[in-house]
C-alpha cells in the first residue's frame, strides 16, 4: 500500500532523508475503536438518561451520528461494555492478545497487562 512518509516526527518528507515507514499501533487503533464507542455512549445518555450495554444500540447510535464514513462503525472486536446508574467500562483485547484495553465515562483510557 501506500507509504506515509514522516521524518522529525512533524509529518513532513524532508529532501535528502530517507523516508520512514510509520504504522500506528495495534493498541492504537483499538483505543480508538473504544473512543468511538465513548462518544456513542455519551450520545446515549444524553438522548435517553442512561448508558447502554447493548453494543448494537451503540453501533446504530454510531451509524447515525458520525459525520465521517470511517467513524460509523467500529471494528468487530470482542467488545465487553459494563454500565451502573453513572459510570460505563468499554474493554476489548490488547493486540497481543493477553492484555486488556479500557475506556470509562470520563474518556480515560487504561491499559492492563496479561
């Protein structure tokens, strides 16, 4: 596929630098699959007064608010959405597949080795 080229870390190709190849990393892209479903939550509770742990009702909030293409649906991850009368907890798997990622009510994230 295409290459990104960054060099100083600013974005920019710079002549005369060799080019790096620049990939965000797994766990990257999960905590943003755990963002989205963050503010479909928050979209959730201001639209009903309570948070949802329906992944489905989450993904149909997502289809319908997100104003770009690439943010109405998040990857098919083995989601685990816990709620009580105020707070939430989204987790899903690490990328090496024994840790844990999370992301509360408060849009903190955490991540939680094996």
């Amino acid at each position: 596929g295409a290459q990104t080229q960054l060099s100083s870390g600013r974005g920019l190709s710079v002549p005369g630098q060799e080019a790096e190849d620049f990939r965000i990393p797994e766990d990257e892209s999960r905590k943003w699959e755990l963002r989205k479903l963050y503010y479909a939550q928050q979209f959730c509770l201001d639209e009903t007064g309570s948070y949802t742990e329906s992944l489905d009702a989450l993904r149909e909030i997502l289809a319908r608010i997100s104003p770009c293409q690439e943010n109405r649906e998040v990857r098919d991850l083995p989601y685990r959405i816990g709620t009580t009368a105020h707070t939430f907890e989204i987790t899903c798997p690490a990328a090496d597949g024994q840790g844990l990622l999370a992301i509360f009510q408060d849009g903190r994230t955490a991540s939680y080795p094996a």
